[in-house]
C-alpha cells in the first residue's frame, strides 16, 4: 500500500504546469482586488514559460522576448474540442 505522501506525491507528479505555478484564472486568486497579487501571479507565470493566463474569458499575454514551443501543430491540437478550461490559458 502507498502511504499518504506517496499518494499526494504522485498526485502532485501528474499536475501540469499551470496547476502548478499561480493562478490560471486571475478571478481565482485569493486576493483579487491585489495589484501586487496580481502581478506575482504574472510573475511566477512567467518564470515558467506560462505567458498566457486568464481574467474571465479575457486573455492577458506576456510578451516572453523568445521562441516558446507552444505554437506547433501538436500543441495547438491539444485545444481541439474541449472546454476553455481544460487546458491551460492559450490564444
């Protein structure tokens, strides 16, 4: 049997990155009304490559000045079909 740590340990591997790093939808964070809770949000984001994240059904995007590989055609059929949030924040 896997104990408890093991469990949350594995359950923590299988999250993406945008549940891992700030808040995908900046009507969920804890302290919406923050300006410095929202920029830390861009922030972490952004250190993680994750340069799109939602307000609503707004997308606000971070200008990462490099090639990211989220525009290839693999990618991009990731969001075929599905719900808007499925998958993380992308054009």
């Amino acid at each position: 049997a896997v104990g408890s740590d093991g469990i949350r340990v594995m359950m923590e591997s299988a999250l993406t990155a945008r549940d891992r790093v700030g808040v995908q939808d900046f009507v969920l964070l804890e302290n919406h009304t923050s300006e410095v809770a929202f920029i830390e949000n861009l922030r972490k984001r952004f250190k993680e490559n994750l340069i799109y994240t939602y307000i609503g059904s707004v997308l606000v995007s971070v200008n990462p000045y490099k090639e990211l590989e989220i525009y290839s055609k693999q990618h991009m059929e990731r969001y075929r079909g599905v719900n808007f949030y499925e998958v993380s924040p992308h054009m």
